[in-house]
C-alpha cells in the first residue's frame, strides 16, 4: 500500500463542464517550464498599475486595510473606458469615453475633441513626413484627427465604413457589403479605381482589415481574404492570392496579435465559437472545449455580433492574449504555438479579466480598465497586485486517485518558493505572507475551509508549508487547491499527500 499520493497539477486550465469533470483549473497563473524533465514552477500572471499614478491608497482585505499600491483616487483622464488609440511619434492618440486625447510619456494628456459613443474604434496613419495622417473610424463617422484637431473625413466618398489599416502609405477602408477602398499613397484622397471585394462569401461583409508579414488580412463573418504584394500601378493595390481562410471573426475586436511588439501571430475568435492562430495559411484551431463551450454560451442580442474581445501583451518574456466576453477571460500562453496552455485570469471581485484594448506605447504594455473609468493600466510582469487589488493566483488540482480510498491524510506537503515575505512591506500581509490550502474528497463539489499556513518572512528560507489532520480520502480521488492572496512573490512547484507520518522528506 502506498504511503503518499503525488499531486499533479495542470499545465494548462481544465474546468469541465461539471465539477466532477475538473481536470485542474489555472486562475490568476500559469506554469513556466523549469528545464528539460525537471517539471515547471507555477507563476503569478502579472499585475498592472494605474499609468502615470502617484497617489497611495490601501484595500481593506478581510477587516486589515493591506495593499499599498501607487493608485490615482480620482480619474486621470476623461470619464469613460479606454476605446481604442494609436501610437505616432511618440504620442498616443486616445479616445478615451468620449474624448480624443494625447498623451504623453508618463501620463499627462491634453484633450483634443469629442468622439461620441462607446464603441471601441480604429485608428490607423499613412507614411506622410515629417506628420502622418491619422484617421479615426467608429459608428460616429469617419475623422481626420491631430494632436489639436479632430475633423470629418475631408473626401465625403468615404462613406460609412466598418474598419481602416494603414499599410505600405495607403488608407484601407472595409465595408459591410464586402467592399474595400483605398486612398491614393500618403493622401486622404479616396481613389475609386482602388476597388477590390472580400467575395468569397457573398453575405461576409468586411469585419476587420489585419497587416500581417506584409499581406493584407481581409476578415469578414464567415472567411478571410488573403492580399497580397508587390503593390499594383492601377486598381486595387494588392492581388488577392488566398480566398478562403475559414473561419471568418466572430466580431470587430476579437483578433490581436498582428502587432509587431507581440512578435508572434494574429489569434481571433472565430464565427464557429473557436479561437484559431494563424499558422501559415491555416486556421488553426488552439482552444480547448471548455472554452469553446463558453463562447458558445454568451448571449447575442439580435444581429449584433457577440461581445467578445481579444488583446495581447508581453510580460517576462511570455506572448499572452486574452479572450474575454462581458463573463469570462481566458488567457493563451503561446510561447510554444504548437502547445498553447491556458488559465483563467479574474480580476478581484469580478468575473473576468479588467483589462480591455491593449497598445504597446512609451516601450510598454498599456491598457484600458474595466473596472474605472478615466484610467489606463500598464501591465508589468513582477507587479503582484492590480492597481488598488489583490491578484490572487489560485490552481485546483487533478484528482489524486492512486491514494487509497478512506484512508486518513495526516500530512500533506507544498513547494512554494520559501521566505517570500517583504521585510520593509505592509505588516501583515506582506512582512509575514501565507497560502491558503484546501481539498475536496467528492469530485470539486464541496471544498474544505482553507488552512492558512504562512509562506516565510523575508529570508526565512527552511520555511515548510505543511497541512496536518486533513482527514479521510474520498472514493473520486482527493483533490487539492492552493492559493496566496498576499501580495508577495509566487513560485509553486508541487506537493505530496501523506497517509503516514514519514518524518521530513
């Protein structure tokens, strides 16, 4: 008879559609290779401050006001949710609510004008030296803007588009009916010889124009379109070369990754309910059925496509994107695009992820906050917290079924990075940081309270996270949770359940 039952935990989140069926679940972390057969260590996903903060404030975290991040108390910016932005020489054109705004290194902005709504819009600019032109797209109209103006569209042909790429100097509008226009190179003068047609799909219509590798990405409802160089003397300034990428997007910002920071390749939510990668001419399907199960579950109201979003960044060296609805956000690791895991990331409180519209500007990842109004976040990989929150990282395990069934578990072992506490910290969550340990003996079903058991003060490296008297196994396999809701550093390599008392490993 065994005397320990190793626990494993997943590489990559597998909720199940019933508790029973859970597989392990990934939430605020993700597992980072350790090296050839040497397992993985488990890492907070990384956190995000308010960009160009300076103020202090605290949360009160279970009756002890904890937390001290640099957060603004009031907006820093025009009430609203970040939309969308563009960044031109060093400047980073904004909408904001319902401004257009500029800001600049470090945060100061200045107001430009007004952009009525609050749909998310496009931004796009031609190669004009030593000032491009830059043009603003969304339900509104279509604008001309500047760092001091904001002005319709000058040539009226332009109509009402859905989307606009710059590319190789031209403007590139995308149209419902499938059409797409372009401007003559460097101007705003739309040329209407420059016709060409997303028509593989008569009903596809254009949802989202992609540069990409230097091809034009013409992605409708049901297919994508593939243009491409050298550039045409007369008509449409690309050949079409692929007419049928299949699936089509599910809506107009459920595709990122096109952009040259990322440094990896264009991920969308397809019109079939799947997320795919562009790998090559292919549509490769990299989402797991969990997920697949979810998008097919968020509501659509009438014709209007389903409220899905994808953003992108980089953090430690690691591509992310997230896919996000109004009630989930699941987030792919693509470091290895044949291989994606994924975790769920939950801001706290919350059922998704803040995060919204992602740009990289100023050399770092910046984004908007669903959670307040009049704020961009920038998202740094060792920061363990999200602005005035706790990010609490927290993994489920697979059953643990070897262990023998009603057999008691007097002791059971976790690997965290040891001695993790912050000396000169907040007192106490972070001068004396603790995990939480729970299990479950009926599936994931019911799980136990949580055991607090403290993670080390600064330098207390022979620190054992131990949990005593959990107990008797039960018939569908022991499983385990762990979190650390203190704002200090997460490495988890794993753990052991015990039926005997062995004395120190």
């Amino acid at each position: 008879m065994a005397d320990k039952g190793i626990i494993t935990w997943p590489l990559s989140s597998s909720p199940g559609q019933r508790p029973q069926e859970n597989r392990g679940r990934l939430i605020n972390c993700y597992a980072e290779p350790l090296g050839e057969q040497s397992g993985a260590v488990w890492k907070r996903a990384p956190g995000a401050t308010a960009y160009g903060s300076t103020s202090t404030s605290t949360w009160n975290f279970w009756g002890l006001e904890v937390f001290p991040f640099n957060s603004p108390q009031t907006p820093v910016l025009p009430e609203g949710i970040y939309r969308g932005g563009i960044f031109v020489s060093n400047l980073l054109y904004a909408v904001v609510g319902t401004k257009l705004v500029t800001i600049t290194n470090g945060g100061s902005f200045s107001i430009v004008g007004t952009v009525p709504g609050t749909d998310k819009v496009f931004f796009a600019r031609n190669f004009v030296v030593p000032v491009p032109d830059i043009c603003l797209v969304c339900n509104a109209g279509v604008f001309i803007i500047t760092s001091t103006t904001i002005l319709p569209y000058p040539d009226p042909t332009v109509g009402s588009p859905t989307c606009v790429l710059g590319m190789d100097g031209f403007f590139i509008f995308g149209y419902g009916n499938g059409d797409m226009i372009t401007t003559n190179v460097n101007t705003t003068d739309i040329n209407l010889l420059n016709l060409g047609r997303n028509d593989s799909n008569p009903n596809s219509g254009v949802t989202q124009l992609v540069s990409f590798e230097r091809q034009l990405y013409s992605f409708g409802e049901t297919a994508c379109e593939v243009w491409s160089p050298p550039v045409n003397p007369s008509g449409f300034p690309y050949t079409k070369t692929n007419y049928d990428i299949r699936p089509g997007l599910m809506a107009h910002h459920a595709i990122a990754g096109s952009e040259p920071e990322f440094g990896m390749i264009p991920i969308w939510v397809g019109s079939d309910g799947t997320v795919r990668a562009l790998i090559g001419d292919r549509a490769e399907k990299i989402s797991p059925p969990q997920l697949d199960r979810l998008i097919e579950a968020v509501p659509q109201v009438g014709t209007t496509p389903k409220h899905m979003e994808a953003l992108v960044y980089v953090a430690d060296g690691v591509p992310f994107c997230e896919i996000s609805s109004p009630t989930f956000t699941w987030v792919v690791n693509i470091r290895n695009i044949q291989d994606p895991k994924w975790h769920e990331r939950i801001s706290y409180l919350g059922v998704r992820s803040r995060f919204t519209q992602s740009i990289f500007a100023f050399g770092t990842w910046l984004c908007g906050d669903n959670l307040a109004e009049g704020r961009m976040l920038e998202i740094i990989p060792d920061l363990d917290t999200e602005v005035d929150l706790p990010l609490i990282p927290t993994i489920e395990s697979l059953p643990v079924e070897d262990f023998p069934t009603y057999i008691a578990c007097p002791r059971a072992d976790f690997e965290f990075t040891p001695g993790t506490g912050i000396a000169a910290g907040h007192d106490p969550d972070q001068t004396n940081p603790y995990c939480e340990v729970s299990w479950s003996d009926d599936g994931g079903t019911t799980w136990r309270p949580p055991r607090f058991v403290p993670l080390g003060r600064q330098g207390k490296t022979f620190t054992k996270i131990t949990v005593w008297r959990t107990g008797l196994s039960g018939p569908q396999g022991r499983r385990w949770r762990v979190s650390v809701p203190s704002a200090v550093h997460m490495g988890f390599v794993g753990g052991v359940m015990r039926q005997l008392s062995t004395g120190w490993p």
